[in-house]
C-alpha cells in the first residue's frame, strides 16, 4: 500500500537479564535507573516489519512512538540508525507509575495525534511480560487487532498477516486501520545503517539539547530533533494517567525466600553419581 | 450478580484444561466469597457442553453458540464478552493464559476500564486497609505473581474497578471435580444482540492447529535445562537421559531465549507448570519466575557448577560439578544399575 503511515510503538526496557537487588523502590514500581536499558527485544521485530512494509511500497514513512522517561530517547536514534523517519517520545513525569490501562490511554491519544494508518508493536516487553498494551491501545482506538504476526503483506488494500499461535499458525486478512502485535519468531530487526548513524548521531530532544553540554555537537551542524511530548501536547486527562489512572495497585512486595530443604550435597564424582543413581532406583524415583 | 466468571476456552471443541484449573479454583474463591461461579462458552455447535462443566461446581453456564464464534476472534468476542460483563456485573473475572486469552483479556480489561494482571501464580481472596481515608476493602481477589526478574512477589489488587481480572497459566492451579452430579442453570447469550458487523473486519483464511507435541505437564520425570547447560547441542546429553528414564525435556526461560530449546518445553511463570516424581534441573540457577513452575515436584536434583545457586535450595539433591560431566555419568550409571 503506497503512501501509508505506519508508527511503531517501541519500549526501553531494562534487561531483565541484569537485575540486581535495588531493582525494586519501596513502592513497588522498579527503578529504572539503576538498570541497563535497552530496546524491546520484540519492538525491534515490529520495527522490521514496519521498515519491510517502507521497502516495498512507495511513500510510506515510519514514526517511532515511546513513552519513558528522557533517556528513552536512545530507542528513538536506535531506531533513526534502523531505517525510522522520525519519532516521538511521551515524557512527563505525569505518566510515572502508570500500569498497561494507563499507558494505552496515553499512548492511544499520541497515536490519534500522529494519525496512522496502520501500528505496529511488539507483542509484549520483558519487563513485564504481559502484552496488554497493543490490545488495549487498538481497543482505546476503536481499531481491530492482530497479535501474534510473525509475516504480513498487502494484498489489496487489506493485509494479509500470519499469526503464531501456542499451538499452530492462523493466517488472517484485515482492513486498515489496524493495531498488529508482532512476536519474537518474526524476523530479527536489520542492523544500524552507517549513512543514517550519521546523519542521526545528534537527533535530540529539545529536553537533550538544554540539558547536554552541547560543544561536542558542532554549531555548524543543524540538528535534527526528536519530538518531545508531554500531557498537554496529547491533551491528557491527568486522572486517566500515572497511579490515579491506573486500576490495578501493588497492594504488597515481598522478597523471594525460598524455602530451604536440608539437601544431600554431592559431587561429580564416580561413586557419588553412581550411589545416587542406586538410592533413586531403590526407592522407585526412577527404575 | 456480582458473581465469580470464569471465560472458558474450547480446545478441539472439548474445554480446556487451563479453564478447568481455573473453574477449580473459582469454585473455592466463590465459597469464599459467598458468591456463584458462572462459566462463560464461547464457540459453534456447543450442545452438551453445559454438561462437562457443572461438575466443577460451576452455577450458571453462559453459552454463546452462534456460528461466527466458531474460531476464536478478538473483535467478536470482545464484543460478547464485554456486553455479557456489562449485564452481570461479575466481581472477578479469570481467563487462561493461553493465546486466546492473552488477546481477549486486555481488550475486554480496556473497553471495561478494570484492571488486569497477567500470569498470575496464585489467586487469594483478603481485605486491604488504606491508612490515608481509614477505610477497608473487603475481600478483593488478590492477583499474586512474581514480578521484576525474579527479585520479588507482587500482590496485585484493584479495589476501584470491577471485574477484578486476572489470567493464569495452563498447569498453575489444580484441577479438581467438585460432584460429578452437580448440576447448575444454563443460559444461553443472544449473540446477535451483542456482536456489530464491523466486528467481523478480520477474517480467518487459514488455520493450522496442531496437535500438542510435546507435553511436559504430564510428564513424571523431567531433565530440565538451562542457560547453564550452554548451547542447543549439549541439549542432546539431556534427551537422552529423558528418554533413558522414561521423561521430557524442559528448559528455562534463558535457555528458550538462548534458542536451546522450544518455547512448548519453557517451565516457569510464563511457560508451563509441572509436578513431576522428579525433576532434574541441569545448569538453572532457579529464579522464582522458574522456580514458581517446579517447586511442587516430588524430588528434585541439582546439578550446577555454583554450589549458591538459588535452586539449590529447594533441591533434595545438590550436585555440586558439569553439567556436561554429570550427565553422562547418570547415564553410564543408570545404563549399569536399572534391570
């Protein structure tokens, strides 16, 4: 489909790979701060799939959409090296604390104000797991959802998408405009492209641009700017927003003990293996 | 009203086991609470079907039997779910964790406004006291899940919102029949009066459905293999030992996403449930996302190279070395010892 809007909805998260003890405030919300972030590992299949689409058809322009705090601005460069056109960054501290309802309603509204034709994220963020967000942004927007796609294509002016599913593969046809989630099976994102690492090395958000010591961007060299937006620029309403917003609370945190069994401790030993594999055949554990 | 629903997903037209699990425990939360437990089907041709859910204790089945439900699609049936939610008012509302009902969940959960939490561990009914205004909310379903890598639980509640929703993995809850003549009311859902035409925009073309290849959940004997265990091919040390025993093989998260093993061998919080007789774990170190899947196993062993590996304490066995050493010593010794 020639001249299409796609926007890409893209998430920093921290590796959960890396999680240290401080992870967590007292409030139940994690600390980000203190965590290596990084780009969605399934946003950047979306992003493939959104650059696949920019590929293939004529006019089609890609905007990346994140909500974070600033530093998420590193998803949206990321995503600039990629193959991206622009991006927009959701930041305000009126959204911390926000649960998946509260982020979709936020979300929702930047992507009416960006106008799409077609969104496309990834199916869930590790740092959650719970790939709430793509359906309840479409359902915010009123739109049909397609999770699960692993490949779509246009036939027509309808997309053509395969879905995997727990338990098999569904191929399905949808109109625009449309919310598809796409999973982790779905071909990994290109990598950066040297050209436009160098033409967006120094995208920053105004917010970058007065708070960097800017002599290493070199006045000469005009900027290229990440659109910066806050609660006013989508026209929030803050009830809907941060924890007043968001219907499900942490009610409690606890730290994980597991319960200690007095275990038999052996080594990789000849006679160790060898007299636990009796033992376990002896009392009917294996046999 | 304000009873407890549990949406009931179809597998080959027969209910699934994550709906039964999940009915199971409606049932006590609802003697709980004082409350019915309504089932809610959804499909084509459901004659009958009432019949194999009331003796889980089940109330009232809601049947929507109508044609364009035969597959699962969101659009339709958000549209049925959310109107019949809007009707009966349920307190809570619990849904498997499956592909179904990880894209019918936050649909309805957005269009109802309530609050969702995802993959929960356990579901416990309790009172939450606000210090701010003095005041006591009394028996709201508390959504318990580990959250954060692992670091911690998470009880999650939503005292403003209702249903109280929440959805849970396949293999997580007990399955249990309450009376196998217990008999509730059937009502059927005039689907039609729920369902507008632009919700049939999306079309199924195709569909593949596969028959379950591998089933880990009704294995007695697990090898189960993580990260530690280093790459796809050192994997096939742990086949064999599986099929020497009579077992399956499992993996953890990290060796899923490493690409070690298949997502359907994934125990833990976000894969599957299991109770095995035993369960070996080769080179986890036992997150509580993993651990929250095995823990109720009859016996377990521990094979890691470090000996403060968290798994370890909750093994019977604690085999401090290799994986790649240890294994291919059980099998030496097994092959020596087993008539």
């Amino acid at each position: 489909m020639n001249g299409i809007k796609i926007v890409v909805l893209a998430k920093q998260v921290p590796d959960t790979r890396n999680v240290g003890p401080d992870a967590m405030k007292a409030d139940g919300t994690v600390n980000r701060s203190v965590l290596p972030a990084i780009f969605n590992p399934e946003d950047l299949n979306a992003l493939e799939q959104a650059l696949r689409i920019k590929e293939r058809y004529e006019g089609v322009t890609v905007t990346l959409l994140t909500m974070g705090p600033g530093r998420a601005a590193e998803i949206i460069r990321e995503g600039l090296y990629r193959g991206a056109d622009s991006g927009v960054l959701l930041t305000d501290r009126a959204f911390a604390g926000s649960d998946t309802l509260a982020t979709s309603y936020a979300l929702a509204l930047a992507v009416r104000s960006l106008a799409p034709d077609l969104v496309i994220g990834g199916r869930q963020a590790i740092d959650g797991d719970t790939a709430q967000v793509g359906p309840q942004v479409a359902e915010k927007l009123g739109w049909p959802q397609v999770t699960y796609a692993e490949e779509m294509h246009f036939e027509g002016e309808r997309l053509i998408i395969r879905r995997r599913l727990e338990r098999g593969v569904e191929t399905v046809s949808a109109p625009l405009p449309l919310v598809v989630t796409v999973n982790g099976t779905a071909p990994a994102c290109r990598y950066r492209n040297a050209k436009l690492l160098m033409k967006y090395k120094y995208a920053r958000t105004d917010t970058e641009l007065q708070t960097e010591s800017s002599d290493y961007i070199a006045a000469s060299r005009p900027v290229i700017k990440i659109t910066e937006w806050g609660v006013d620029a989508i026209s929030a309403d803050p009830e809907q927003l941060g924890l007043s917003g968001s219907p499900t609370k942490v009610k409690e945190i606890e730290n994980v003990i597991l319960q200690s069994k007095e275990s038999k401790r052996l080594t990789a030993s000849d006679s160790d293996i060898e007299s636990l594999v009796r033992e376990l055949l002896e009392n009917h554990t294996i046999g | 009203m304000n009873n407890l629903f549990v949406f009931c997903e179809l597998d080959e037209g027969r209910p699934a086991d994550v709906s039964l699990e999940l009915l199971t425990r409606g049932r006590s939360l609802a003697n709980t609470l004082g409350c019915r437990l309504e089932a809610v089907v959804l499909g084509s041709g459901l004659d009958g079907i009432e019949n194999e859910l009331y003796p889980y204790g089940v109330d009232v089945v809601h049947v929507g039997d109508d044609p364009v439900l035969e597959h699962y699609r969101t659009m339709p049936y958000t549209s049925v779910i959310t109107g019949l939610f809007r009707q009966e008012q349920p307190q809570i509302a619990l849904m498997g964790a499956t592909s179904t009902g990880r894209d019918l969940g936050p649909r309805v959960s957005s269009a109802l406004h309530s609050g969702l939490t995802a993959d929960c561990t356990s579901l416990e009914i309790g009172d939450h006291y606000v210090k701010k205004t003095d005041s006591t909310y009394k028996n709201l379903l508390y959504q318990i899940r580990p959250a954060f890598g692992g670091n911690i639980i998470a009880t999650i509640i939503n005292p403003d919102h209702r249903p109280q929703m929440a959805t849970v993995r396949e293999g997580v809850m007990k399955r249990e029949t309450v009376n196998k003549n217990y008999r509730g009311e059937l009502k059927k859902i005039d689907v039609s009066a729920f369902i507008k035409p632009e919700d049939l925009a999306v079309e199924i073309i195709e569909r593949h459905m596969e028959a379950r290849k591998v089933d880990i959940k009704s294995a007695q004997i697990i090898v189960s293999g993580g990260y530690g265990v280093g790459s796809k091919e050192n994997f096939a040390m742990l086949y064999e030992l599986a099929s020497l025993l009579g077992g399956e093989v499992a993996a953890s998260r990290a060796a899923v996403d490493a690409g070690y093993a298949g997502h359907e061998r994934q125990v833990g919080q976000t894969g599957v449930t299991v109770r095995p007789k035993l369960y070996i774990a080769c080179g986890i170190s036992g997150q509580i996302q993993h651990t929250a899947g095995m823990n109720q196993s009859g016996k377990i062993i521990s094979i890691n190279n470090d000996p403060m590996a968290p798994i370890n304490t909750i093994a019977d066995y604690v085999i401090n070395g290799d994986v790649g050493e240890v294994i291919p010593k059980l099998i030496k010794y097994y092959k020596a010892n087993a008539r």
